[in-house]
C-alpha cells in the first residue's frame, strides 16, 4: 500500500509538469505593451487629459500588473483628478514594494495633509485670516486716481466689486464712479444713490435711497452704457444685496427692517430685530452667503445672523454686538469683516449656532465707512467714504494648501527643459504675487539648476465651461467636465456650476480639489436657488464669482502665474521607455521640489 502511494505521487508530478496549465501559472506579462500605454498616460496627463490619461494607465496596469511605476503615475492622475482618497490607495500600493521611496512617503503624506485641508477650509473651527490696510493709490491698485476725484468726493456711499471693477458710490456728490482695472471707466448720475449690486460682469443694479433702482448695462466691444429704471421700493435703502435671480434682500433704514424683494417689487418677506433695550433699529448694511444673511444694526449696536429659505420664515443663528457698526460683509472663512465708527475693522470666527468670536483687526481708522472683497483682497473706504484703503489678505498661519497647474510640458531647445506654469489662485495672487519662490530642489539626488519666473496674465475671453442644469448632482458634473476635455480643450479657466446644484460634502471637497489643483476658477450661475453655504464658500476659496439674471458675462481672469523651468539630459527624457529616471523627474516636478518652492492658497506651504 505505502508503495502505491509513492508511484500515484510520482505520476502526478510527472502530469503536471507535462501539462503545466493544468497547475497553477503566473500571470503573463506584455511589459512591451504596458510600457507604450504608461508613455501615452503621461502625456495625456500633460495635456490635462485626465481621463484619457487614467484609461491609459489601467490597461497598462491589466497588461502587466507587476509595472509598480503605473500605481505611482496612476495616484498623480487621480490626484489631478481631485479624487485624493483613490490617489492615496493608488500610492500606498507603489509604496508596498518601493517601500524606501522617501518621495513617494512624501507625496503621500502630502495627500493627507491636502486633505485635511479642505475638510478645515469648508469646515473651519476658527479665523486664521489677517489683513494689512494700504492707501490703495500708492499700490498700483488705484494709482490714477485723480487726487481732486477724492476731494471733490462727498463721501457716505458703498463700495462694491465685480472682477476687476470696483464701484464707488458717492451718495453726498449724487454719483456712482466706475473702475476697471485701475482705471475710471464710467462716471454716472443718480438721484442719492446708496449701493451698487452686480450682477454679472457687464450688468449691474443701482438702489437709491429714495427706493428707486436702475439696472445698467455695459456693452461688451462697445463700452457703451445703458440706464434703464428697475423695481421700486416703498422705504429709504440702506444697502442691498441679490440672494438669487430676481431676488434681493434689501436693507430699510427708515423702517427698520430687513425686506425681501422680486424684481416687479413685490415684498416677499420681511424681518425686524427684536426689540431690545428700548432703541429704534437702523438698518445699515446687509450682505448674502448662500442662504445666509448678515445683517448691521447701527441703532442697537448689532450684527445679526439669519438663515432664511424661499418661502418660510427667518431663524436667527446669532447676534454680535459691535457698537455703532457701518458696514459688514462675508469672508471665505464663513466669517464676516466688519467696521464700525470708532475706527476699527473686525473679523469673527466662522459663525455657528454654538458661539461667534470678535476680533479687531486694524485699529486707528479715521472713520471707515464701507467694505467689499475685491479679487485678491478687500477695499475699505476711510474717511467718510472718500479714502480707499488696499486691505492684503493673508493667512495667519501656515497651511497645507494646494497648487493650480495651469501646463507642464517637456520642451526640446538647445537641451531638453520640463517647463510648468504654476497659476496662483486669485484669492491671493496680490499677496504671494510680491513673493518670489526659492528656485532651488532636489532632483536625482543632485542639486538642481532651475530658472523661475512670474509675472502678471489677465484674459478678458477665458475659456469657460457652463453648466446651467442642477439636476444630476456631482455624477452630472464630473460627465461635463471629462466631456470637455476629452474633445481636446484640455481643462477650461473658468467653470460654470449651477447654484442649486446638491453636492455633499465628500462630493464638494473633490469639486474644490479639482479646481484649486489645477488652476480653475469656481464661479455660480443662479437658476433660481441660492447655493448652500458650503458651495459658496468653495466658490470663494477659487476666487470665483456669483452671476445673476438674463445673460451671462464672465468675468475676466486676473492674476499671477509663475514658469519653472528644469533641464533635463536626453536619457531622463520621457519620450520613450519607462524608466525609474522617468519616475523621478516626475516626483520632482509635481509633487516634492516644487511643494517646497510654492506657497499655496491657503497659505504659505510647511
């Protein structure tokens, strides 16, 4: 018995190795084919074909699952993608065979940190933001303001900002004084005017205090301007503000109260502060977020939170005494700036049902009158409202944040170069514009040499992907997107989302990934709904902006890019094999020197 059951052991050994597929076989690897499909994901991922790119690198991962470089090049994409948890997968498979990529570790901590990122910037727990006030004519903001512009200034109006154009409005001198770019563009006539509330980069609204409104427009190759009578109110305005198409929240000083209006002048709904300590209210300044109103008695010394939803009452969130407050205005921290007579300008913390926290920001002010966030920064109108102050936001602590790409490309000269433009969001271009990056970096283990340059872009037509329909969630979006670059565009400048489009948060913090990594403004087009807070704030953080009513006029793009510039030897060139030198050059490039280089939005990196 003992001898059959060596024979029977032996003849099947014997069987399998005549007939080895019927034992188990190591997968067959085409490394050939996989090498030409990893070189063509690389190249769509220098043409922000992102999509194509990560098609590419998935068949060359099922031509040879045993390529570890295509898990590295895989994780860059889906990063660029937005999708930061597929991208760390992604890494953490590179990192289980080259566990001593220290580069690898560090573009997956990295990942982490960016992360972590913005979940606090739409989640955040406190004001990191500061701000440094500059006379706005010595700056090269408003250089060519005519000094005898501001004397001749009667002062008590609003300031307000759409792009590049800023709106003073002189209530005293019965004018509204219109800037582009530094220059004055218009000069308009109305009757006590009280504040200008764009809509969209060419259109605009005038409220006068009387309750009248008038709706301008600018032509576009023309520059011409048209006036034409909008809604009347029955009350004297103070300020307004749009919550969404044909709906405005308005400010009446004279009854005390908070309205809303519809563009053939209905009231909709209305709000009065509580009465508290026997004084009168004054209605002073309002301003929008999402569904979100702040709203400035001057009479009681208040700032009031609302929330408000079309059709149903309004709930108070908060209340923060600011004694004889003048204006007030949302930040992107989903906190407010406000100032107030006694000279100050504050800012609070993120505004929650639990608590609001007060802070003073600048001290000394003369007599602030009026507040707006333009582009970059904000503008503070000083002295009655005929000083503007140059207001550079910065953060007040460093954060992880995330860099937008605009190019990056191999480029053949006298030697070979890998160029990138590195496009800073416009959210803070005025402050990190003035920083130059440290030019230096690891590559190959070797010191690099590599040129940097920044300057100023501003394109008046950027390319620009709309998206009216809010229907289908972030599914709908992401289709849009891949549709559009997969036709040859490449990535557009500027993307259009609808305001009543429901993403969560795990949707939204993917969208805000997406736009800050590669460069791509956020801006809302209103159908009809006012965007949660949360994509308001996502807007705000790109530097984007909200439009409203009839035709659409985007704004232009305005900013600061800085070029990199790497040379490379022939054998590191990505234009044939895949080789580690290819990896490398890539981790440099993106991912590790450059983190070092570049302070990103929100803050300046590590």
């Amino acid at each position: 018995m003992r001898v059959f059951k060596i024979l029977l052991c032996v003849s099947l050994l014997m069987l399998f190795s005549k007939y080895p597929s019927m034992g188990q076989e190591m997968p067959k690897a085409d490394r050939r084919a996989a090498e030409a499909l990893f070189v063509m994901a690389y190249r769509d991922l220098l043409s922000g074909r992102y999509w194509s790119a990560l098609s590419n690198i998935q068949g060359a991962l099922k031509k040879d699952t045993y390529m570890v470089d295509a898990y590295f090049l895989r994780s860059i994409i889906q990063r660029r993608m937005g999708d930061l948890k597929e991208a760390e997968r992604s890494m953490r498979y590179y990192l289980e065979v080259r566990r001593t990529d220290y580069r690898g570790r560090a573009l997956l901590k990295g990942m982490w940190q960016e992360e972590e990122a913005l979940r606090n910037s739409l989640n955040p727990s406190a004001s990191s933001v500061q701000v440094g006030l500059l006379d706005a004519r010595g700056q090269g903001l408003f250089g060519r303001l005519d000094p005898l512009f501001l004397r001749g200034m009667g002062g008590a109006g609003k300031v307000s900002s759409m792009g590049d154009k800023v709106f003073f409005v002189d209530s005293l001198g019965d004018r509204v004084h219109v800037y582009a770019n530094g220059r004055n563009v218009a000069s308009l006539r109305f009757k006590s005017p009280s504040v200008v509330v764009p809509l969209d980069y060419l259109h605009w609204v005038v409220f006068c205090s009387n309750g009248e409104s008038f709706r301008v427009e600018e032509g576009q190759y023309s520059k011409e301007i048209s006036v034409r009578p909008f809604l009347k109110y029955s009350g004297r305005i103070s300020d307004a503000a749009v919550i969404q198409d044909g709906v405005f929240l308005i400010g009446d000083q004279m009854n005390g109260r908070l309205a809303i209006v519809s563009i053939d002048g209905r009231i909709l709904s209305t709000w009065h502060p509580p009465l508290k300590e026997n004084k009168l209210p004054e209605i002073v300044a309002v301003d929008v977020m999402g569904k979100r109103f702040a709203v400035a008695d001057r009479g009681r010394g208040l700032v009031y939170v609302l929330d408000w939803e079309y059709g149903s009452s309004f709930k108070e969130v908060a209340s923060i005494r600011v004694p004889s407050v003048r204006d007030v205005i949302w930040n992107h921290e989903g906190g407010l700036f406000i100032v107030a007579e006694g000279g100050t300008l504050f800012k609070t913390g993120p505004v929650t049902y639990s608590s609001v926290t007060l802070e003073a920001m600048q001290r000394g002010l003369r007599d602030p009158w009026s507040i707006c966030l333009y582009e970059s920064g904000l503008i503070l109108i000083d002295q009655g409202g005929r000083l503007p102050m140059w207001g550079v936001l910065r953060p007040g602590v460093p954060m992880i944040g995330l860099l937008g790409v605009r190019s990056m490309k191999i480029e053949e000269i006298d030697l070979y170069q890998l160029t990138m433009v590195a496009k800073l969001p416009p959210f803070l271009s005025s402050y990190l514009g003035r920083i130059s990056p440290v030019s230096r970096g690891v590559w190959q283990n070797k010191l690099a040499m590599i040129s940097v340059s920044s300057e100023g872009y501003f394109d008046d037509t950027p390319e620009s992907l709309v998206l009216t329909s809010s229907t289908g969630g972030a599914k709908s979006v992401w289709e849009k997107i891949k549709l559009f670059a997969e036709k040859g565009s490449g990535l557009p400048e500027v993307l259009v989302v609808s305001s009543g489009v429901k993403l969560d948060d795990t949707a939204l913090e993917r969208l805000l990934a997406f736009c800050l990594i590669n460069g791509i403004r956020l801006d809302l087009i209103s159908d009809g709904a006012s965007p949660s807070v949360k994509l308001d704030m996502a807007r705000r953080l790109t530097g984007g902006y909200l439009y409203n009513g009839g035709a659409l006029s985007i704004v232009p793009i305005k900013g600061v890019q800085w070029t990199f510039r790497m040379p490379l030897s022939k054998v590191d060139v990505p234009l044939g094999n895949v080789s580690d030198a290819l990896v490398s050059i890539f981790v440099d490039a993106e991912a590790y020197s450059f983190r070092d280089w570049l302070p990103f939005w929100p803050g300046v990196f590590r």
